[in-house]
C-alpha cells in the first residue's frame, strides 16, 4: 500500500464477542456487504482479512484470519476498520461522501461567504450541514431547494438561502 494512500473509515470496533476472537462492529458505510468473507480492512495500517461476518441486532460480527482469541479481539476495542480511498465505491451523479463536503466552503447565490461545513447531522429526511464562520454556527439542509451546487473540485458548495435560513 502507497504510504500517501488515504484511508477512509466503514466501521469501529465496539467490543469483543465469544471467546474466538470475533469482534462487534458499529457500521459505519452504505455499503455494509463490504464486510464479507476475504474482504480486508485496514485497523491502524494494518491489514485484516475478513474470515466470517453475520449480523446481530443491526452491528455487524466479524471474525478475522489475525484475530483468533478474546485478548486480541479486546485490543481492537475502539479502533476504526478503514479501506483505501481508491475502493470506494462509485455514488450516482450528484452524490458525495460525508468526507468529501467536510471542510468545503458555503458561498451564496448572491455571493457571501458564510463559513465551512464543520459537521453533517444526519435527519430522517435529509442530511443538515452545520457551518462555522462569521455569522456563528449556521445550520444548512441538504435539500434541492437550497444547495444549488456542490463543486469538491472548488472547494465549495452554492446554497440559496430560505427565507429565515440566515440571522
């Protein structure tokens, strides 16, 4: 692996489960078949391979090929299960990855600045863009309505503002 290589989290290790070195996962992807037999996952740049998963009240049960008594699996309490951004799987047009907005600036229609997205507060409906910047913390909906355009490549989205959005 490329030591430039960016890695990107699917997943946390919760706590061990059984006695045989299996661990339970809080998933942390859309994409939770990622976890299937000889998949690999990277805990702290080291690579795990992926050996059996089934699935218990919605937290994924692993049981990797490294990993094989409840000591081990007890020292990944905590860690992140990452993979290389380079198998990230491909969204439809118009879709992005939570990592992909943080940091990118909120520009308006009429061209104001108003800050970075800090955080991404997932809702039932849709996803709220929290921003910091002059103005305090501003909190966008990721709707049709108002983001008019995301632009990574830029660095930045273009929001129209409801009426009330802005203080």
């Amino acid at each position: 692996m490329p030591q430039h290589a960016r890695f990107i989290v699917v997943g946390r290790v919760v706590a061990p489960w059984g006695i045989r070195g299996e661990v339970k996962v809080e998933v942390m992807t859309d994409f939770p078949d990622r976890f299937r037999p000889q998949e690999k996952v990277h805990i702290d740049g080291s690579s795990l391979t992926i050996e059996r998963c089934h699935w218990h009240k919605g937290r994924a049960i692993l049981k990797f090929a490294q990993v094989d008594s409840r000591e081990a699996a007890e020292g990944l309490r905590g860690r992140f299960l990452e993979i290389p951004e380079s198998e990230l799987r491909p969204l439809p047009q118009d879709q992005y990855y939570q990592f992909q907005l943080m940091g990118l600036e909120v520009w308006t229609t009429q061209g104001e600045l108003l800050g970075r997205i800090a955080q991404i507060l997932p809702t039932g409906s849709n996803d709220v863009y929290v921003v910091h910047g002059e103005r305090g913390e501003l909190l966008i909906p990721a709707t049709e309505e108002v983001v008019k355009s995301v632009e990574p490549g830029k660095g930045r989205i273009v929001i129209q503002p409801m009426k009330g959005l802005l203080p």
